[in-house]
C-alpha cells in the first residue's frame, strides 16, 4: 500500500524548503510534488497555501517527524 503524507505549508518558499529538507533528513528517492491549494472563496494569489505530498511506498515515514518539520516552517501535517 501506497502512503501518502500530505504538509500544508503557508507559502511557495517554505513548500519548497521543507521539500528539499524532507529529501535531506529522510534520504527520500522521489521529489515530493508540490501543490498549490487555494482557499475557498478566496481569488488572490497571497491567499493560497502549498501542499508538499511525499510518497511513501514503504510506510517507513515517521508521522510525527514530518508534521515536527512542517512545523518548522509553520505548518503542519495533515490527517489522513
């Protein structure tokens, strides 16, 4: 099966560095995707948050460091 963890991230620079960081302290073997996510309603570029979706075919990913990363760019993982 097939897990995949999806962090919300408050802008397109903290997606990208939590990205790159997860690949770093994870040794992850594929690029996470990042996503942008519009916020209901709302039509203004400023008011999207970015998904980083990391694939985790082998269910090795500790949930809580991710969502501890997330957090360092004030984030967070979102429940499955």
């Amino acid at each position: 099966m097939n897990v995949r963890h999806v962090l919300v991230l408050p802008d397109r620079d903290a997606a990208e560095e939590v990205a790159q960081k997860a690949v770093d302290r994870f040794g992850l073997t594929e690029e996470p995707q990042l996503v942008r996510d519009a916020l209901a309603g709302e039509d203004d570029a400023e008011d999207a948050q970015w998904l980083v979706i990391v694939e985790d075919p082998q269910e090795r990913l500790d949930s809580s460091s991710l969502d501890d990363l997330a957090a360092e760019y004030e984030g967070w993982l979102e429940a499955p």
